[in-house]
C-alpha cells in the first residue's frame, strides 16, 4: 500500500475513535448532569418533613410550631383535622367502604413533643447512608403520620375501617395529662384498635409493657445556714441507698432504676443543689403503687441538716394486659416477617397501655433503625422505607373486615376487648 494512501486510512480510523469517544463522553455528561430518580420517592419526603420538624423548636407550649407545620402539610393535602384545648391534631379519614361505614376506627398515634431539641445539632445533616440531628427519631413519628395522610389522599392508602391519626402535643405519660381522655371514654371517637408509632426501632414491637413511674428528688442547701461540706451531695448518695433498700422488700416483683444524679454549683464552691432521677417498673399495679408511696414517704421523712429536699412525680405509665392488645401483635409480627424484618417483642413501659387498660387492642412500633445518642441520633436513611411499609400495611392489615371474625378472644379489632 502506498505510503499516503497508509496514512488516510490512520488518518481516518483515528478520527472515527476520537468521535467515538467525544460522543460517549458527551452522553456520559447529560447522565451525570440529569438528577438521579430517587429509589424511595415516598421514604424521602418523609425524612425531609422530619428534618424540618426536628429543627423546630420543643419542647413549647402546646408544642405550636410543630403543631403548625402538621396542620400546614395537612390543609396542602386537603385534609380537615380538628384541634383541641391541649394542642392535639385529630385526623378523621372515611372508610371508602360504605358498607363498613359505622366500624370503629383503627387510632395510629405519635407525639410532636421531644425533650432533646438542640439551636445546632437538630438543624441535621445527610449522609449517603445516615441522617443525623438532635431529637431525629422523635420527629420520625410525625412525619411518618403526614406519609400516611398523604398516602389517603392520593388513594394509596383504603383500609376497609374509618382511620384516626392524632398527633399528640402533650407527653402520653405526663401525670397531669390525660391525653387520650376523650378518645377513650367518649363513645363517638372510642377506637376499636391502635397502634403507636416512634422513631426507633425497626422491628422491635411493644405489644405488653410494665408500669412505671418516673419521680425526682431534688435537694438544696438551706440559706443562712452553716451546712456541712458536701452536704447536698451526701444527701443525695445517702437518699439513694435509703431508696434501694425500701424497694428491695418487694423482691423480684418491683425493679428500681436509677436513673441520674447531679449535684451543681457556682465555680469554685461545693455544690448547693442537686437532684436523684428514679423509676420504678412493675408488672403489678398495686405493688407499683404501694412502693411508690412508700419510696415517697421515705424521701418526706429523711432528714439531712441544711438541706431541703422535695419529691415529686414526673411520670406514670400504666401496666399493660397483654391478652387485650394479643391478636393486634400477632398481626403486626406477621407483616414484619412478610417484609422480612428482624422481628423482637419487648416489655418495657409504652403509651399503648393507657389504651389496653381501657380494652382497647393496643401497640407501638418503631419504623426506622439507627442509633440514639446524648447528642444526636442517628438514622439508617435506607430503613425508612421499609418503616413505612410496615406501618402502612399493618393499617390494611388490621383494618380488613375479615378481622372481625372470632375475635373475641384474641383481642383483634372488631371483638369485645375493641
């Protein structure tokens, strides 16, 4: 072959590869320049309404700034709700069903309150596999109610009962609250079942719980009076054993925890104040209320020089009759294995007992995985989504009118203990 006729032909396979390549490349940049499909569209949104829930600020009375923003989401939806004294959001969606029209609902439950609210961590931050903020997983429970009022409106989400979702602006197990007062006794709003919804964890499933009280002494060197060194702060340690020992005479039947001790002080001087955070858990309601008078007779009568102290309850959660809330766990645990999620029933004290207590099928799931930490939680960002299937499917699931067969005993809804 000519010497001219070799270099056309390089000439030419050379620019046919440097087209070839100028041509991917430019497909390459429309594909990386084009916005990625989210894979979880409807997971997405409901951690984006809780970062914007977890930066506002809680807790605030009657909780306004989150209760805003719900009812905001709300009436964008073209949902009604109605509000009461306290601040509580009720939701009343109708059964498409005509037929199944005078059911009783299914309640699905949260709080908007959360205690570890932050001006800086709670603002939050995403990572590929992790979403971080202070009081995250505290917010996860209403946004996960405003996923479940969008799926209503968007027709994604019929269950054959009427369905109620009440976000709550009070804490369920203030003493001085009764928040489902008129949910429980009011005939119009009783609810035949319910299932409560926080943050953490997935597939960990509350359906029986202990009661509980949470109580705190707090003690306080008296003014114009020569108190010992350390005075508060042996109080405090001396308090605490006399607590131990009169918990104790209960034997197995009646736990006491600890749950913090703080003495504080001006720079450079021995503490003047401090208080003794304490729960008790038991199964039985009338040793859980035995002890605690006792506990609190304890704390009136003990006597420290300089030193004043005070006892007062900040918690109480009812035991819980697992028989009543049986057929609605049973449920629950049947979508989480057809989901494939790692499945574990815990007893630790929950705001569903107020409503088992009162004969109503209750329980409480978790609809993320992660981790809560002093300063921030941490949430497995590809866990949501399952969370939200769950929750959604249990609500079908509990709400067929086929669960209204023999159900009497099994404390499903539809039967006597709905």
């Amino acid at each position: 072959m000519p010497y001219y006729e070799s270099m056309n032909v390089l000439g030419f396979l050379k620019n046919a590869v440097q087209s070839g390549l100028n041509t991917l490349s430019g497909r390459v940049d429309q594909i990386l320049a084009r916005p990625r499909k989210p894979a979880f569209p409807l997971a997405d949104r409901l951690l984006a309404d809780a970062f914007r829930l977890g930066q506002l600020p809680s807790p605030a009375e009657q909780e306004k700034e989150r209760a805003a923003f719900v009812a905001e989401r709300l009436s964008a939806l073209g949902l009604p709700y109605v509000v009461d004294g306290d601040g509580n959001i009720l939701v009343h969606f109708h059964s498409p069903s005509e037929a199944n029209i005078s059911r009783e609902p299914l309640l699905v439950f949260t709080r908007l309150v959360s205690e570890r609210w932050n001006s800086l961590e709670s603002l939050g931050r995403l990572e590929l596999q992790y979403a971080n903020g202070a009081g995250l997983a505290d917010a996860l429970g209403p946004a996960a109610l405003l996923s479940l009022a969008e799926a209503y409106a968007e027709g994604r989400l019929a269950p054959e009962r009427d369905l109620y979702l009440f976000f709550s602006a009070l804490h369920f197990d203030d003493p001085e609250a009764d928040t489902f007062r008129t949910l429980g006794s009011d005939s119009r709003y009783r609810p035949a079942a319910a299932i409560g919804v926080r943050g953490f964890m997935l597939g960990v499933l509350t359906s029986h719980s202990p009661g509980s009280y949470r109580a705190a002494m707090t003690v306080m060197e008296e003014e114009a009076q020569n108190a010992d060194v350390n005075a508060v702060v042996s109080a405090l340690t001396d308090m605490a054993r006399h607590f131990q020992k009169a918990a104790e005479k209960y034997g197995p039947g009646l736990r006491l925890y600890l749950k913090h001790i703080e003495a504080r002080s001006a720079s450079y001087r021995t503490p003047t104040e401090g208080i003794l955070e304490l729960e008790l858990e038991s199964e039985d309601g009338e040793i859980l209320e035995t002890a605690l008078e006792n506990i609190k007779a304890v704390a009136e009568t003990t006597a420290y020089k300089s030193v004043k102290g005070n006892f007062r309850v900040k918690a109480y959660v009812p035991p819980a009759d697992p028989a009543v809330s049986a057929g609605l766990a049973r449920i629950a645990l049947e979508v989480m294995r057809g989901l494939k999620i790692k499945t574990e029933e815990e007893a630790k004290p929950d705001p569903a007992s107020f409503l088992s207590t009162l004969g109503i099928p209750a329980i409480s799931v978790g609809i993320a995985s992660g981790r809560e930490g002093l300063a921030r939680d941490t949430v497995e960002v590809a866990s949501i989504e399952r969370g939200r299937q769950l929750l959604e499917r249990i609500i079908m699931e509990a709400g067929k009118s086929g669960n209204d067969q023999n159900q009497e005993q099994d404390g499903t809804p539809g039967g006597q203990n709905g």
